[in-house]
C-alpha cells in the first residue's frame, strides 16, 4: 500500500484535510484548547498533523508509526517528541502509561483493528480516552474520486474501493471499542471544509502515490488516468469550490 512515501507527498494528498481535522478530532476527544499537560498517545501518526495539534493544546504527545520515513518526519518537525517506529497491534508501552491514546485516520488500515485498539486501550490509564476517527466513504476527501473510478469500471467484480475498510461506515468504530474492552463507545460525524482553486490543484496529489487511491492513478496507463481526471472534474461543483469532508469519531474509557 503506498504509504512509502515522503511526509511532503502525505501532507500534499491528505495533510490538506488532515491537518484541519485534528482539531476537530482533539476537541471530540477531550483535549482542551489549552491543555492540561495530559499524556497522549498519537497511535498511526503519520507526518504529525494530530501530534502536532496535541502539542498546541498542552498535552504531551508521545507518537508511534509503522512507516520510517513517516517516524523521521515528525521526529524533525516535533523535537523532543518521543516518536517511535511500531504498530498499533503490539505498542511498545507499558500498561495504563498514557492520560489517553487516539487513533486519526488509521483504524482502517490496521491489520487487526480490535487488536489495536485494545492495544490502545491497554496503554491508557483507567478511565483514560480511548478515541478514533475514520474518513466515510462516500463524503470523505476521496469520495469523488472513488465515485469516479465506480462509473468507468467495466471489468468483471467489484470496482476498487475502500468501501470494505473498517470504520469508513456508521457504526463501524463503535463496534470495534466495544469489541475492543473500551467501555461506553460513542459515535458521531465529524467535519471540514477545505477549499480548491480549480481541479487541477485538486487532481495533482493523486499523482504522487500515496495511499490506495495514489497505488491506483499509478497502475493506469496514461489514457487511463487522464480519462479518471476528466471523470472526477465532472462530478465536483465549478471551481473555484469547497470540499466538505465527513468523517465518523468515537470515544470511550479504558475500563
């Protein structure tokens, strides 16, 4: 999957929506806007836009990710952060270390999900937080794009999607903490809106390889890939126009 890719290639397809998204993230987890010098874990930081929004607020972030060049990213961009390379699945903390663990848009790329996130459960304290947040499928950032690629398939089966993935659905996430061991799972939408000058600025970061959606543009032959762009600029509004991004949040306790 093609997540070996430079922070900058990350922040140019995602870190648009991403970054914006933190905060809404932070306060639908709990971490006031001035903080409280609470422990944190980042779990799946990517490039740091949600370690570096833990660090705005107060909190002290500690972050973990699986991708090298992900980890050298936010070790250069957040000094003095305590950031390691691990996955989700086997955390290398000890039981209840942290005030809280979040998880921002990485649930469903985890190999095991229940087993993250009691991973992250098992690394919180006692009534600590427990939250996770996964783009929806149709209206997240990718949903035009992923809209698009349904109406030019004509193989045989099911076209490619992310729609399988764990918590891109209501109700997905809430299933998981509460498989998971986190105690009073609660799920809501959470949103941005980000803004485009036209398609081309909107188009380009697909072409850098990033993610499911990057691993697809990049197996098209050129034909191909120029007839998803003209697809993709016929289902989005006239430029210049606004992207509005759902994405669906849940919190609980560790128990």
């Amino acid at each position: 999957m093609g997540f070996a890719v430079s922070a900058e290639s990350y922040d140019r397809f995602m870190g648009r929506f991403s970054m914006p998204l933190a905060a809404v993230f932070a306060d639908f987890a709990g971490i006031g806007a001035t903080g409280t010098g609470s422990a944190v874990l980042d779990v799946g930081c990517g490039p740091g836009a949600l370690t570096g929004e833990l660090l705005a607020r107060g909190a002290i972030p500690t972050a973990i990710d699986p991708s090298p060049s992900f980890v050298a990213a936010v070790r250069q961009r957040h000094p003095g952060v305590d950031v390691r390379e691990a996955a989700a699945e086997s955390l290398p903390f000890d039981d209840g270390a942290f005030d809280g663990a979040l998880a921002q848009l990485v649930v469903h790329f985890m190999h095991d999900p229940v087993r993250g996130i009691r991973e992250m459960a098992r690394v919180t304290r006692p009534g600590g937080t427990v939250a996770a947040c996964v783009w929806d499928h149709a209206t997240g950032p990718l949903g035009t794009f992923w809209a698009a690629v349904a109406s030019l398939h004509t193989e045989p089966g099911e076209p490619p999607s992310e729609a399988p993935r764990t918590g891109s659905h209501r109700g997905d996430l809430t299933r998981v903490l509460a498989e998971a061991g986190v105690r009073d799972p609660r799920e809501e939408p959470i949103a941005v809106t980000v803004s485009f000058a036209d398609v081309a600025s909107w188009w380009a970061p697909f072409e850098l390889g990033v993610g499911p959606a990057g691993d697809h543009v990049a197996g098209l032959d050129a034909a191909a890939r120029e007839r998803l762009r003209e697809r993709c600029g016929e289902l989005l509004p006239e430029p210049p126009f606004e992207v509005r991004a759902l994405a669906w949040a849940a919190r609980g306790e560790r128990a």
